[in-house]
C-alpha cells in the first residue's frame, strides 16, 4: 500500500525554527529543513509517495536546493547505480508549485548529480526536470499514458513493440520516477 | 612610528590598489593611520574594502574621516561608520545615522553567519521592486537577484573561515555606460581562494592565487569532496552571463573576472599587492530595451 505524504516546505521550514522566513537560502537552512524533511518520512512506515509543496517558497538558491531536493533524492536512492541493490521500502518524491525561477537553481543541481524529478504543474499535468534521456522521457510519457499497469498494459500503448521495456520501466522506478508495485509500474499521482 | 595611508579621491575597486600598495611592504602588526581627508567619493567595494582592511592589521588601526561634510554624510548612511567605529580608532568626530537613512539598496552589512545571509535575502527582496525597476529587469528577476547574493555571501560562511561584509548600491552610469548600473559588492577577511582550494590542487600543477582563482571560476572547483559543492560560483556566472553584468573576483595577489563587451578590463591581473581574504564584485547594467 503506498502512502501519499504532503509535504509543506513552508511547515517544514517552521519546524526547522527557520519560520521568519519563506526563503529557501542557505546550506545550513537546506540541512535544517531536509532534516525535518526525513523525520517526517521516517514517521510513515512502507512506500511512501512525499509531494514537497514550494507553493510557499519565495527564493531558492543552488546550495538550498542541492541540499534540500539532490540531498533528499540521493538519500532515498534516486541516484543509486544500477548495479546496487534497491531499497527494500523505497520513497518516491512529487513537486508542487515549482515557479521558474526556483528551476533556475533547480535544474543545474539536478543535472550535477545525474538526477531527474517528476514536476507537478498547476493544472495536475506532470513533467520530468533534470537528466533525462530521450528514452527514459518516452517510457515515462507511455507509462503517465496508460495510467499505469503491467508490462503488457503499457506496451500497448507504445506506437511499435519494445523488447527492453521491462528493464526501462526498472530502471525509471530506481530513479524514482516511476512507482513500482507488484502489479506493475505506475506513474507518481497522488489522487 | 605610524604610517599613513592616503585614500584616493574617488575609492572604487580600482584605486583601491593603491591603498594596498601602500600597505604592502608594512608588517602585519604596523601602526597604520588611513586618511579619508580628501576622498569626496566611495564605491560599495572601496567602503566595505576600508572596513576588512582594518580587520587585516594586527593593531587596530587609526581614521580620519572626509573633510567633505556631504561625503562624511552619505558615507555615515551607508553604514561605514557604524561598523568602521569597532574596528577603527576614528580620529575625528563622524556623522551619527540611523539603519534604514540611506538610498542604498543594502547598507554596508557584515556577515559572519547563516541568519546573516537570511536577514541580507529578506530585505533584498522587500526592496525588490526597485531594483527590478533600476535594472528594467521584469519584476520575475527578484529571485535571480536574490539568489546570487545569497551565493556571493555564501562563500564567506562556507569558504572564508572569517567574516565579511556586503553592500549594494545602484548608480546612473551616463558617461561610462549610458545607462544605471547596480553593484554588489562582497568582501571578506578570511583564508582566500588559494588556502581554501589547496587540498584539491594536483602535485604537479601551477598553484598561486591566480591559479586558485581560475580554478574556482573556470572549472567550479570547491573545497568540499562532494560534487554538489561549488554550485555557487557557477550559478553566479550563468546570471552574470545572462545580464551581460561584470564579475570581479580578487584574493591575494590576483584578479580574475568575467568581462562583458561593455568593459575593456583583463580576464586575469595577477601580481598585485597582497591582500587576505576575497573581494567580489559584480556590476549588473540596465537593460537595453529591445
């Protein structure tokens, strides 16, 4: 059962007894809020699907978001190798609210780690930022698509067949892109 | 025996140098006495590089303020008295103000910690308005603003290893440029960019302060082993970049910069008088309407 978790970064920023401020500035700000961050998701047992809400957020800056979004998706296995094992419980991150002047700081962090995430925009459509390749970006679009399902409920909505696309769909849920569950691979909605 | 330092009529970063040449040949511990008697203008870089200098002598030193009674006044807003008066022995009487009296859009502040740099983003923003407007910038260019002088003062709380200040002001460039410009300007005592770079250097390279420079601002080389460091720096260029602004960076005994088609300065100046810490500077021109 995978458990939805919004994630209020102007809250997150309150506890992390930063609230005279709705600026996401700073390493050590980024340190205090991923910190409350991981508290609250270590609170909530199993699969978990954490929407960090920057609706709130005024300014945000390379070290606050490298701290904050890199260090989070790190942590929680966005950049492990393919080779690695994956996490037993894995957490998947959806962003809300990101205005582009915050992708202005985002995007070059993600893309120094090898990183992607999965944007919600205002009217619930979802795209991808950061690394991304082509493939990866066309499996993901197939997946978001279909609404999910098994291998087979995917391919079908693929314009030609595709042998590999099993291992595709693997590889975009250890970048946490995709949700896998054991009746298939899923895209991250929330409702 | 008290050596004088004469500051130059008009103190920007350039004749700043010769303050520096002055200082040069004295040791560290030298009674130094700077003489602003006849300065009738200062940039944000020559007053917040009046007050490190200070915080680089062993002795504290002495100061005569501006005779100009218009001069001793615009710097009395802009803060340099207030923050000089702890780390000079002020010879003269100097004008009182308040914070908040002047037409700067950041008054001279020191940094020394994160709340610092929090504090210095916040009141920027509330005065974001206005320098969008100077710069003819959409009020959309508050954030990138704000974001490299989070950054800029950033590397004084991460890098430094000593405190630092930041100013920024605008000014009506009609002679030199034609059109307003706003400058930011961020000084620091601390170990500089050679020091602070010098674990990352390889046995066989080339490493002085021009090195340790270029090394950070050409390939974002960053203390820290972690290879989400030295976002900063790299993020500060691609703004800098963008507005078609002018970057300055000197530590030590070098200059390095990033020179937009509108300035004729060398990318890189190396041999100049020692000085501890890193001077930023970074002028960002109105823009031309297309």
């Amino acid at each position: 059962m995978l458990q939805l978790m919004p994630l209020d970064l102007r809250k997150a920023l309150a506890r992390a007894e930063c609230d005279l401020y709705s600026n996401l500035v700073t390493r050590a700000t980024g340190r205090a809020v991923r910190s409350q961050l991981e508290t609250m998701l270590r609170d909530m047992p199993g699969q978990r699907l954490a929407v960090l809400d920057f609706t709130h957020v005024g300014v945000l800056d390379f070290s606050c978001a490298d701290e904050i979004v890199a260090q989070l998706l790190l942590r929680f296995g966005a950049g492990l190798p393919a080779h690695a094992p994956a996490l037993p419980t894995p957490s998947y991150f959806m962003f809300r609210g990101l205005a582009e002047a915050h992708l202005e700081a985002l995007e070059p962090v993600l893309e120094r780690h090898g990183l992607a995430l999965v944007a919600e925009g205002p009217d619930g459509s979802m795209q991808l930022i950061g690394m991304v390749e082509p493939d990866e970006h066309s499996t993901w679009q197939l997946v978001v698509a279909s609404g999910g399902g098994d291998v087979d409920a995917i391919a079908s909505f693929a314009a030609e067949a595709r042998m590999d696309l099993h291992d595709r769909l693997v590889a975009l849920a250890r970048r946490r892109l995709v949700i896998q569950t054991a009746a298939g691979f899923h895209p991250l909605q929330h409702h | 025996m008290t050596t004088i330092l004469t500051v130059p009529p008009s103190l920007d970063d350039g004749t700043f140098e010769s303050l520096l040449q002055q200082m040069a040949p004295l040791a560290a511990d030298a009674k130094v006495l700077v003489d602003a008697r006849h300065t009738r203008w200062a940039s944000p870089y020559g007053l917040i590089g009046l007050l490190t200098l200070a915080q680089s002598r062993a002795d504290t030193p002495q100061f005569i303020p501006p005779e100009d009674p218009n001069t001793a006044s615009y710097w009395a807003r802009s803060g340099f008295f207030r923050n000089a008066e702890k780390l000079y022995e002020m010879m003269r009487p100097v004008p009182r103000s308040r914070t908040g009296d002047s037409n700067y859009f950041l008054e001279i502040t020191p940094i020394a910690k994160t709340e610092d740099v929090q504090h210095v983003v916040q009141h920027i923003q509330e005065r974001s308005a206005a320098i969008m407007e100077t710069l003819g910038f959409p009020p959309s260019g508050a954030i990138g603003f704000s974001v490299v002088l989070s950054e800029s003062c950033q590397n004084i709380i991460e890098h430094a290893d000593g405190p630092g200040w930041v100013a920024v002001q605008n000014y009506d460039w009609k002679k030199r440029l034609g059109r307003r410009v706003v400058v930011i300007a961020v000084t620091d005592c601390g170990i500089g960019f050679r020091q602070s770079l010098a674990p990352k250097r390889g046995s066989s390279d080339r490493w002085d302060d021009g090195a340790a420079l270029e090394s950070a601002l050409s390939r974002g080389t960053s203390r820290f082993h972690d290879p989400g460091r030295g976002q900063g720096l790299a993020g500060i260029k691609r703004y800098v970049a963008k507005w078609g602004a002018k970057l300055t960076i000197r530590s030590g005994t070098a200059r390095i910069g990033i020179i937009p088609a509108w300035d004729d300065e060398l990318a890189l100046i190396e041999h100049l008088p020692p000085f501890p810490g890193a001077q930023m500077q970074i002028i960002i021109p109105q823009a031309v309407a297309s």
